[in-house]
C-alpha cells in the first residue's frame, strides 16, 4: 500500500494523503487514500497489551469475516495495526437523527447485530461512536476490540462504555446476557 511520504506532526506519526478519524492514549485511527485502489482504515493499538488488542479484534473479524454490517479486513496485516477495507461513511450526527433514518439505522444494526450473535461474538460496546453510516451500503458496526466469543468471563465487571451498556450486562435484570 503506497500512501505518500511519512512525516511527524503534532507528534503523531502521519502519512501524506491520511486522515486522523480517531485519537486516545491508546488507539489511533486514520483513513489512508491510495491512488493504486481502494483506501483503507488502520487501527494502530499503543501501549500495554497494544499487539493482544490487535490480534484479539482481528481473531474476531475473521470469524465474521462476510457479514453484512461488519468490517473486512484488507489483505495487509501488520502485526500492531489493524487494517480495514475503506468503504467510507461517516459517524452518525450530533444530536437527534430524523425519525426516518433512525429506524432504518436501527432497523440495519439490529439485523447486524443478530448476525453477529448467531457467530457467536458479543460486542460488548454499542456506541453511537461505534456505527458508520453509509449511503450506498448497510450501516457498519465498528470497534470490535471488547467483543468476546462464547459467553463472558464471570466474576469479569462492566465492560463498556457505561451509559450504553445492555441492562442485562449490569446485573440488574438478574437475567442472562441475551443472543
């Protein structure tokens, strides 16, 4: 994959005809343009466990490798960058959807959603920060580093981002994780 000239700005290690899509102290996330093909989406992991993170989220999106409203995975791998086919889209809006495009939204990350447990994976981390919405494709469910396979560990805490979590995750229901 050829994306330009490396150069350092602010600090971050930046490639020419790259956008920044996400920054923490912990991950980085940036759409790289190719004038060879299609662009394509790196997840770079930092910090402790940076490489387990990687090959955990990659594990996961090889057992759900062809799902609709699931990520692929390009044909380059590095060891510590997760790297994603580029379909474009973009996070939803701030603020309120119109009711049209929310229900089909949900209509599309519900039938995701299923698809996804049949395989399996629980996501465990249902963000809005975490759908792509496309135009001319299903919606994305993106972010998979927190999903596990089969059923999670007990004794293991919340897991997620707190405001999103399923009631079924917090214990409050007494009931068992849903599929």
């Amino acid at each position: 994959m050829e994306v330009g000239e490396k150069r350092v700005k602010d600090g971050i290690l930046r490639y020419e005809g790259e956008e920044l899509l996400y920054l923490s102290d912990r991950t980085q996330v940036t759409r790289c343009s190719s004038p060879k093909g299609p662009g394509v989406v790196c997840k770079h992991a930092t910090g402790a466990g940076a490489t387990r993170r990687i090959e955990h989220e990659r594990a996961v999106l090889e057992k759900l490798a062809g799902l609709p409203g699931v990520p692929r995975l390009a044909a380059y791998q590095p060891r510590r960058t997760l790297v994603l086919e580029d379909d474009g889209g973009a996070p939803p809006p701030a603020g309120p959807m119109p009711l049209p495009d929310l229900v089909r939204t949900a209509h599309a990350l519900a039938g995701t959603l299923a698809a996804v447990h049949r395989a399996g994976v629980l996501h465990r981390d249902i963000t809005p920060a975490n759908v792509v919405l496309r135009s001319h494709a299903p919606t994305l469910l993106i972010d998979f580093d927190l999903a596990v396979t089969g059923a999670p560990e007990p004794g293991e805490g919340l897991v997620g981002t707190l405001g999103f979590l399923a009631p079924e995750q917090t214990g409050r229901t007494g009931l068992s994780i849903d599929r």
